[in-house]
C-alpha cells in the first residue's frame, strides 16, 4: 500500500517524552517524564467516546499523529503539545517504507 502523505501537513511541535521511574524507599517508584526529542508532526482527532465507570463519566479522545520515521518510538512513551499529552498506544509504519510513522494516541488529562 502507497500512502499519499504531504509533509508540508506536519505543523504541530511536539515533544517526545519517555517515563522514568524513581524507587521511593518502599518497594514503589516515583514516575516522571523526560524530553528526549522535539519534531513536528500531524495530529488527526481520530474518535471521541464516553462510559460511565463507578458512577463517574469518563471521556475518551483518540488521535493519529504523523511522524517523520525515527527508532526507538514505541508505545509507553507520550507525545507533549504545549499543555496538551498524549500516550502512545501503537506505532506503525503505514507503508514499510521507513519514511513516516503513526501514533495510535489518547489524550489524557493533564
């Protein structure tokens, strides 16, 4: 499959953001999140839900985010636009030609 895919579309700076853990002294850790990359990128709202759990209404926002190729983009990491995150759930490249990836991302709360 050829994907059509204009670069010019990558208008959004994002950063590129990995966890990492911190022990805190009782057998748990502390998480937090450092940059390890800036690049631009496409950000396509993809599908909105919302569910009732425990009484509470949760919400649910889906993107594609379209990225120039690059290794060691994996699921676990999240994607930062100003204030805005979003956790990376699944990375293809959508034609194997090693020119660009998708992020199948939620955006979560910040």
């Amino acid at each position: 499959m050829v994907v059509f895919f204009d670069p010019g579309q990558m208008t959004a700076r994002i950063a590129l953001e990995e966890p990492v853990m911190t022990p805190d002294g009782q057998g748990g850790a502390t998480v937090s999140w450092t940059e390890i990359a800036a690049m631009w990128a496409k950000i396509e709202p993809v599908s909105s839900s919302l569910a009732e759990r425990a009484g509470a209404e949760i919400g649910t926002i889906t993107h594609r985010i379209w990225l120039r190729f690059r290794e060691g983009l994996v699921a676990g990491q999240r994607l930062r636009k100003g204030a805005r995150l979003f956790a990376v759930k699944l990375v293809q490249d959508p034609d194997e030609t090693g020119r660009y990836l998708t992020c199948l991302c939620e955006e979560v709360a910040a």
